[in-house]
C-alpha cells in the first residue's frame, strides 16, 4: 500500500482554469472538489479566460510553445487546469500517441483519408491516462490522500497506476463480472480493488453516495467529485489529432460513447483550438458510436428525442456499458450540431471490426475500438459518413485486455508436428 | 407510509446538514411533496419547472432507478429507502 503524502495546498493552483460553470445554466462557482450544479444539478465544467464572452485574445500559448513541449499531454499544460509545474511532479506523462495513417482500412471501406487516433499506446493502454492525470493534478490540489473511482474497468487500472506514481492510496470500485485482464491490471497496482455485485450504474451510484459518508472523507474519485478536472484530460485527443494533422481539424471523427463526456470534451477542444486561432475555423461532424446491447444515446439519436432512456446494458463492450449516460444530451446536441449522428452495431459487428482493423492495420483494439470501427463501417455503408473527406476514428484501448471477445475467432492457421512435410499439407488445406 | 430519503451533499442546507431524512407517501410524488413542506426550497431542485425530475437527477426507490418504473408514480412501500443522487459520468 501506498503512503499517503499529500498535504492540503493554502494556495489552489489550477493554471489558466478561474472557475467552475455549470453547463446547464451558467452559474459559477470557485474551484473545488465539486461536480453539481447546486441551483439545478446541471455537470459543473472547468471554465478559462478564454471561455469569456468578451475574450478577444491572444492565445495564452502558441504553436511553436506546445512544438517545443514534451511527448505528451503537458505539452497543453497551458490549455489545461493544471500547475505549470506539472513537468517536475511524479505523474504517468500519458498522451502524445500515435496517429495511424490507415490506408488499408480506408482502401476497405472506400474513405479517401482515414487515420486512427490509437490511445491504447498510453501507459495503461488507454486513453483513460489522460483524464487521471488532470484529476491527480486536482486531488494533490485539495489535498486528498486517497484516489478513487467507479470503473467500467480502463478507469480502474489507470487510477491505480497513477496513484501509485504519485504515492497516493487507491481504492477504485468494480461490476464484480469485469474481464479477468481488466481486473487484473486494476489490481496489479497495489491499491485496494473492490467488486461490486452489480452493473456499473450501480457502482457509480454507490460511489455518489460514499461521497456524501465520512468513509469517503479526503477522496478524490476522479470521475464524480474530480469529474469537471478529469473530463479536460479528453480535449489533448483534440489538440494531438490537430497538431498531428499539421494544425487542422478533421472533417469528420468517430468517437465511442459510453458516459458521452469524451465525445463533448473532444468537442470543446476542437472549438477552444479555433476560438484561440491555433487552428482556422472550419466545420467538423462528430460521430459517437454505441454497443447494440447498451444504446441508449443511438436510439435517443434515432428517434429524435433530446432525452436519453437509461438501460440495461448487454453486450460485449463492457467498457462502454453504461446505461445511464450522464453525458447522453449533450452529445445528442453536438452530433446534431455538428451535422453528424450517434449509431450502434452488434457485438459480432464489434468482433469482426475488431478483426479488420488488426487485420488491415496491424492495430488491436479493444472492444470499444470495435464498436467504433464497426460504426464507421456502418456510417458509410448507410450514407451518413462523406467517404471523401477527412475522416479520424478513435481507438481508445488495448485488445489485450478484451481477449475473449476475439479468442474464438483469432486461433492458430494450423498446429503440426515440426517437419516441412507436416507444415507443406497445411498450407495446402488452408491455401 | 414512513420512508427514509438520502439527501445528497448539495442539497444538505436544505437539512441542516442532514444526510438522511423521514418522510412520508404512497408514492415518490407525495414523498417528495412532503420533503417539500419539511424543507422549503428543495423540491425545486429535484423537480424543474414543468413538475418533471430534472434530468441531472437521478432517483431510486429501493435499488431501482425510478426511471425504469413508473417515475414519480412509483410506489414507495413502508420503510423504503429513497435516494437522490446528482448523474455523474463514468467510465
């Protein structure tokens, strides 16, 4: 177990951040551990000079700044609501991964550009080391000792990491049926993990409800009372598919939704770069994509409704499992706005996208990585996807912690004694 | 009927700093009728203007999500357990 070491700072040092804001309804508040909107329960956001009405400029940093930044996501440190110092504190450094040009993928589907952001290149493998960083940032703020989190299991591993890089106590809280390599990397850390019998709403609900009980005093649970700190961590996907494609934004990108806070995060990232003028203003469409088994925010998108029904989620993306989205309107809002749309597939169309993408790509994607290639795939089968213009897809974990969703389908060509007759009948039942 | 309600953190002025209060109803609209009367004020921050649950706000009657039942019509036996909790994200 981890010692606690954080101590509670006099002074909060959030960087450029100056506030909190409700996105419902507008209303301020000062930074702290807080993520509800007293006045109407509306998400509290981390708001900037920049967000201001009257902001006219200049950008607080420029191309050539972040240029000269680290391989990772403090190269943004400007953009973001951490201490400028972040460089020299013990943190996991996530971000700054590859962006795949994907032409064989694009030659399958018939798309004109395609690339894949591929984030299971992070230290846990997967883009949740983005969005703990910022949150650890914010817990050693207001000096928590213990780091924690309700996970669909990405969230878990990457909290213990990163509490154990900073030598903070862990304790993160699972849906007890999880995958086995998922539990295991969660726990691998040294901090406690817990399972709880029951889906990831009612972990998360649980969760909520620890908050309010002097066990949870200290905590800092990165997705609920650190929630408005740990979203920013999605925009550096914005900034990095920007600057990765010469500072321009893509036409088009392909995001999985689970909580649907990545997807309006990569959103107000894309319009912080614009509005900062570090990008030209251009039109962009955003795309979410869903697991058929857990949908709510497709068919919500589908059916025209502003509104998002919670469900009970089945299906093979465990990561994308929640049936509550906190964040479902506003995605149904941006994917409107923005002239794009929200889709699912079934599993076996996550599996066999899965399998294409490795196939074409030499990239294993988890199973939420399935779910948005194999949304892709069905956005421009069914004509809502321009496959001429530039397209970005997400692939936000590693395929090797989902191996049973492929193990039946991936298995050995052949299994022979070691001699080349053996091998030469092989090849010849398999050519 | 006699029922227990978790408050949460950001309506607790309401309670004095209460984290769990008595009430009383057939049905989570008398509940919260009643919650209403014993502490102005926070009815309006369960319920928006059109008399909905607002939806930021989740809420359980037992371990159900009301909306999965029958809303603020969902029944509320005896000694149920209600809960209001803000909707946060996850992953």
């Amino acid at each position: 177990m981890a010692l606690a070491t954080a101590q509670p700072k006099t002074t909060l040092d959030f960087g450029p951040a100056v506030a909190l804001s409700c996105r419902e309804c507008g209303t301020r508040y000062d930074l702290g551990p807080t993520f509800a909107c007293v006045e109407c329960f509306g998400p509290l956001e981390v708001a900037y000079s920049w967000n201001s009405p009257g902001f006219t400029g200049p950008s607080p940093v420029t191309r050539r700044q972040i240029e000269s930044g680290p391989a990772n996501i403090w190269r943004y440190r400007g953009l973001l609501p951490v201490p400028a110092d972040v460089l020299s504190k013990p943190n996991l450094a996530p971000g700054w991964t590859k962006l795949v040009k994907a032409d064989n993928l694009a030659r399958e589907l018939g798309i004109r550009s395609l690339h894949v952001k591929d984030d299971s290149g992070n230290p846990t493998h997967s883009f949740k080391d983005r969005v703990v960083a910022i949150a650890l940032e914010a817990a050693r703020n207001f000096g928590f000792h213990t780091l924690s989190c309700s996970s669909t299991g990405n969230l878990a591993g990457a909290v213990g990491a990163a509490a154990a890089r900073a030598g903070l106590d862990s304790c993160v809280f699972i849906p007890s049926n999880l995958e086995e390599a998922k539990i295991t990397m969660a726990s691998v850390y040294g901090g406690r993990l817990v399972g709880i019998e029951g889906t990831y709403d009612e972990v998360n609900r649980f969760c909520s409800e620890l908050i309010g009980d002097p066990l949870g005093d200290k905590w800092g649970f990165v997705n609920v009372n650190l929630r408005p700190y740990y979203g920013e961590g999605s925009k550096t996907l914005s900034y990095e598919i920007a600057e990765q494609l010469g500072w321009r934004i893509p036409d088009q990108i392909v995001v999985p939704v689970a909580s649907g806070s990545q997807l309006t995060k990569i959103d107000k990232g894309f319009k912080e770069l614009i509005r900062l003028g570090l990008v030209d203003d251009k039109p962009y469409k955003i795309f979410g994509a869903q697991a058929e088994g857990c949908s709510p925010v497709s068919a919500a998108f589908k059916a025209g409704h502003d509104i998002v029904q919670p469900v009970k989620p089945d299906t093979i993306a465990k990561s994308l499992a929640i049936g509550n989205p906190a964040d479902g309107p506003y995605v149904l809002d941006i994917a409107r706005r923005t002239g794009g749309a929200v889709e699912d597939v079934t599993d076996a169309e996550v599996v066999d996208a899965i399998l294409l993408l490795a196939r074409t790509e030499g990239i294993f994607a988890e199973t939420a990585g399935g779910v948005t290639v194999g949304v892709l795939r069905k956005l421009v089968a069914n004509g809502l996807l321009d496959p001429a213009a530039e397209t970005v897809v997400l692939n936000t974990g590693d395929g090797l912690k989902t191996l049973d969703a492929v193990s039946a389908e991936a298995r050995p060509t052949a299994v022979i004694r070691p001699s080349l007759d053996a091998f030469r009948a092989a090849v010849a039942d398999n050519s | 009927m006699s029922v227990s309600v978790r408050i949460p953190t950001i309506l607790r002025t309401y309670t004095d700093g209460v984290a769990e209060v008595n009430s009383e109803g057939a049905t989570l609209r008398e509940v919260l009728q009643k919650l209403e009367a014993d502490f102005p004020g926070i009815g309006a921050r369960i319920l928006d203007e059109t008399g909905k649950i607002r939806r930021f706000v989740n809420v359980y009657v037992g371990e159900e999500d009301v909306r999965f039942v029958e809303g603020l019509d969902t029944v509320t036996p005896d000694g149920a357990q209600i809960s209001v909790i803000p909707a946060v994200a996850g992953g």
